[in-house]
C-alpha cells in the first residue's frame, strides 16, 4: 500500500477537515445499508405480498430521504478531502520555498533549476490525488465493508464467510500489481525531472545554443526525452488498466458467488427472500469501494513518487545556527577570519584551508586569486548562505552566526559581477533594495548609480518593463541597476564582486566613478578580477588555492616580489 509516514504525519494540521470527513464517509456507509435494507423491503411488500403502493409510501419516503442524504454526505466527504488535500499542499509548498530559501544559493546551484521548479509545482500538485481521493478511498475501504458485514452476520452466517474471505483478494492482488506499477511510475516522475531540468537549461541557453549551431541537436535530444516520458507514462496506464481490469474481474466473480449460494438457498426454501434481496443489492456496495480503491491507488501513486523528491529536499539539513543574539550589528569594529576551513559536499579538496585575514572599518580591502582561489566561497560566507565547518567569521568580536541570517543581510549590499535583473518594472527592480523607498528615493539612487537618464528615455520610464535577466539592458545598464540598488540600502558594509569587469573602458569609468560615491566611508571588501582596480584599496589580500597567501599595500606586496608582484608584471608591468 503506498504509505508514507512523512505524508501522513501532515494530516496532523487538518485535523478537524479529516474527522470530518471520517464522520461524513461512516453515514455514506450507513445511507447505503438503510438504502439496500428499504429497497429490499419495500420489493418484497409490492411484489411477493402484493400489497399497495399506499402501504408502501412511507417506505417509499424514507428510501428517497436516505438518497438524498447519501448523495450530501458523499459530497461532503469529497470536499472536505479536497480542502485537506488542497491545505496540505499550500503547507507543504511554503514549507518547501522557505526551506530553499534557508538552503540558500549553493544549494540552488548544485542542483538543475528545471527540477526544482517541477518539485516545487508539478511535484506539489501531485499529492492532490493522493490527499483527496486515495486516502478518503482508504477509509471507505475500511468502513463500508465491515459495516456491510456488520449487518450481514447476523442475518446469514454464510453470505458474511464469503464476503469476509473474498474481500482480502482485491487489495492484495491489488499490491502485487502496485509493487510494479510505483516503480514504474517513479521512473515516469524521474524522467519528467529529467525533462523540465533539461528543457528549461535549453530555454536559458538558447541564445548560446543558436551561435554555435547545435539548437537542432537538443531539439532531438528533448525529443528523446519526451519520448522516453511517453513511454513510461503508458506502461504505467498499461499496467493501471489491466489491474482496473484483473479487480473488476475478482470483484464480479466474488458477486457471482454471493449470488449463486444466494439463489441455491432460495430455491430449496432455506432463505427468506427479502433477506436475500438485501443481502444481494449490498454485494455490488460491498466490493465497489475495493475496486474504486485499486483505481484510487493508481491516482495516488504520483504523488507518492512526487513525495520523495519533496521530502529529498526538505530534509537536506539546512546548517543555520539556532539561537540569535538581538540587537544591531557594529560595523564599526574589524570584521575577522580566522582559520576558516569549508569544503562542498562530494569534493575531497577543501575550498577554503585555515583562511584568516581581516577587513578593516571604513577601509576597502580587495581579494585577490584566480578563478577557483576561493573568493566566491568566502563572499557566501560572509552573506551566510553557507556556514564554516571549522573556525569562525567575527564582526566586531562577535560571531556573525549569533545573528540572524536575516538581519545581518540587511545590513550588507551586495554587487555581483552579474546582477539578477526580474522581470519586472525598472522601479520594481530597485525597490528590491528597501521595499518602503519612496519615488524620490528611488530617482536619486539611480542618480547616483548614473542610469536616472537612461531610465527617463525608456517608453515607460521607470515603470518599464525590463524583461527576465535584463533582456532589453546592456550588460552595463544591468549593472548601474544594481548599483542602484546599493546606493538606496546604503548599507554600511558593501561587497561588490568586481561590477567592471566585463565592461568597454568608457562604461568602466562611468561605474567605477559611481562605486567610488558608494564606498566613500564604507567598508568594503573589494572581489578583484582586474589588479588596475586594486592599486588603491587599503589593503590587499592574496588568495590561492584556499589559503591567504600574502596581505598588504599595493607598494608593499609589489616590493616583497611574491605572488601578487608576480600577477602584477604578468598582467602588464608595475603600473597594473
């Protein structure tokens, strides 16, 4: 049977939805009884005791009030598991968009984005079978037939042994096939991951993919994959009509049974017909929710796969500290590390190998190293989205994870070497900086950032749209935005991951002129790609293969001829 612990601990939070519809789905068995045992009765009057349609109205009366209150109870059953179902998935969903978040962005990038999204709304959406119809399914399963049987047993003895032996054999002929089916249907979810994981890389590549002439390769290779989907998803139909098929068959068989032994005992007298009337119109009542289950447990089996992609990431540890000092955090004093020791999972090469330097108030201190030296990992350490598994990070003598993820971020303005632009309006994209600023804040950042004239000549000013990743900016543009951004936090520690670096030397200057109006009296901690932007940083720290390698002046490190002199005449001579 496809249970999961992790899924039904949910239905703790619903409780009340769920007595509900228990209680709801007990009177729909008990309307089915009452409406077999009037049926029964009122055939037996009219046609063997002949007896008016008069004498018989009452009974009449009742069998349509029990329709009726069948028909209620039954739909009031299936909404209450739809509002299960539909909170559960809302919770669930929440529950998995802030745990990414707490994830944060190295989690985000060790993984396909295409398979995240389809987790996070294919995968949730999934579970509404589950919730609404495969679950409620089970209890009917449960609660119909002992009823049924409830009532039986003392009328005939023998019709309840056959119903009580017969019964067992649809939901276990049912789990031999479902054992193959989920196996199947989790290779049709894996391959629908693959899919989405697959084609959305595609659609972001596509500029890429068109320049170097292979957008016709991934059109087959998605191609391939769909293929591969569609094959798995009518093995899985296959498998799922040929059970619907097999539990039709036993449940007939077993109504056939019934019938027989029924009909035997009635021919030699050794039965009261309107005992074997009730007992033959609850036979058909009595094996549907069985068979409604075998089809139910197909519905649900795609959420049941969908789950284990849910609860993958869910329970991926997220390594935030648990306790939060309250109060702001001083900048004021020197922001410190020391013996700082990271490694990403599945590397046996540490990122970071006892790394200790110090960033100094009001001071820019730039970070030097190749690609791969360890300057990404230490800016997310900085900004918590990961976590030193051996020494500290101290900001004022404080260790930064005493403070909240949150609040300490607040704290910080990030630019990046490429700023994520939403698709959104220019305003919008500002704003992301201090949700509360208001037009004038908004103008005078861009001001400062250079871009309040560029905005100004678009068609909707600063209500235009900019479409996703910036598409109608230059990469220039994009980046004055993010300055932007920075200029309206006006925070008092800044990290900027060297925003020139992929620029002509004339927008260069034009940013370079306005980063120097946003670090003025800040402390900086400078990401340098080009060594020309580091001559006049107050100190300058050397990173290579995950260690600090020397620290100092751009006079000092050129005079002691070690690794940055090095760097320096390699890049084109003393001058930078």
């Amino acid at each position: 049977m496809n249970f999961d612990k992790r899924l039904l601990k949910q239905l703790k939070s619903v409780s009340i939805p769920l007595g509900f519809t228990v209680f709801l789905s007990l009177m729909t068995s008990a309307a089915i009884v009452g409406q077999a045992k009037f049926l029964s009765r009122i055939i037996n009057r009219a046609f063997l005791e002949k007896q008016t349609l008069e004498s018989v109205w009452s009974l009449l009366l009742v069998f349509a009030v029990l329709s009726i209150f069948r028909a209620v109870f039954h739909w009031g059953s299936q909404s209450a598991a739809a509002q299960i179902a539909a909170r559960i998935k809302s919770s669930l969903r929440k529950k998995l968009g802030t745990h990414l978040v707490r994830l944060g962005p190295a989690y985000a990038k060790t993984r396909q984005s295409g398979e995240i999204n389809n987790t996070l709304i294919a995968g949730i959406d999934a579970l509404d079978a589950y919730f609404s119809q495969y679950l409620p399914q089970v209890m009917l399963s449960v609660l119909i037939p002992v009823l049924i049987l409830v009532f039986v047993f003392p009328i005939d003895l023998l019709s309840g042994i056959v119903f009580l032996l017969t019964a067992p054999l649809i939901p276990i002929f049912m789990i031999l096939i479902g054992e193959m089916a989920q196996a199947m249907t989790r290779k049709q979810w894996k391959t629908l991951n693959r899919m989405s994981a697959h084609f959305l890389d595609v659609l972001q590549g596509l500029t890429t993919l068109k320049l170097l002439g292979r957008s016709k390769e991934q059109i087959h290779h998605i191609e391939r994959i769909t293929n591969d989907f569609r094959g798995s998803t009518m093995k899985v139909l296959h498998v799922a009509f040929l059970s619907a098929l097999s539990l039709e068959l036993l449940s007939t068989i077993s109504t056939a049974i019934i019938a027989v032994e029924i009909g035997l005992r009635l021919l030699y007298a050794k039965m009261g017909f309107e005992n074997a009337l009730f007992i033959l119109i609850l036979a058909p009542e009595f094996y549907l929710p069985l068979r409604r289950l075998g089809t139910r447990f197909h519905a649900g089996m795609e959420g049941f796969s969908a789950a284990q992609s849910i609860f993958k990431i869910l329970e991926e540890p997220a390594k935030i500290p648990g306790r939060y000092e309250r109060g702001r955090v001083d900048f004021r004093g020197v922001i410190q590390f020391k013996n700082v020791f990271f490694s990403y999972p599945d590397t046996q090469h540490p990122a970071l190998n006892g790394v200790s330097f110090e960033i100094k108030p009001k001071q820019i201190t730039a970070l030097v190293g190749a690609s791969g030296a360890g300057k990404t990992t230490i800016t997310y350490l900085l900004l918590q989205f990961i976590y030193a598994q051996q020494g500290g990070i101290y900001a004022g003598g404080k260790s930064i994870t005493n403070f909240s993820p949150n609040e300490w971020r607040t704290l910080i303005s990030w630019v990046p070497q490429n700023p994520y632009i939403f698709h959104t309006s220019v305003a919008e994209n500002i704003k992301l900086a201090k949700p509360t600023a208001s037009e004038d804040e908004i103008i005078e950042a861009a001001e400062l950032a250079n871009i309040h004239e560029f905005i100004q000549q678009l068609p909707g000013g600063y209500e235009t749209i900019v479409g996703e990743r910036a598409a109608r900016l230059s990469g220039g543009q994009a980046q004055r935005l993010a300055l932007a951004r920075a200029f309206l936090k006006n925070s008092e520690f800044i990290i900027l991951d060297e925003p020139t670096s992929s620029l002509d030397p004339q927008v260069e200057r034009q940013i370079y002129k306005s980063i120097q109006q946003l670090v003025e009296n800040k402390t900086v901690l400078l990401i340098a790609h080009r060594l020309s932007t580091v001559k006049k940083a107050d100190q300058i720290v050397i990173i290579d293969d995950g260690k600090i390698v020397e620290t100092g002046t751009h006079t000092e490190l050129l005079d002691k001829k070690g690794a940055y002199s090095k760097m320096v005449f390699a890049s084109g001579g003393r001058n930078g």
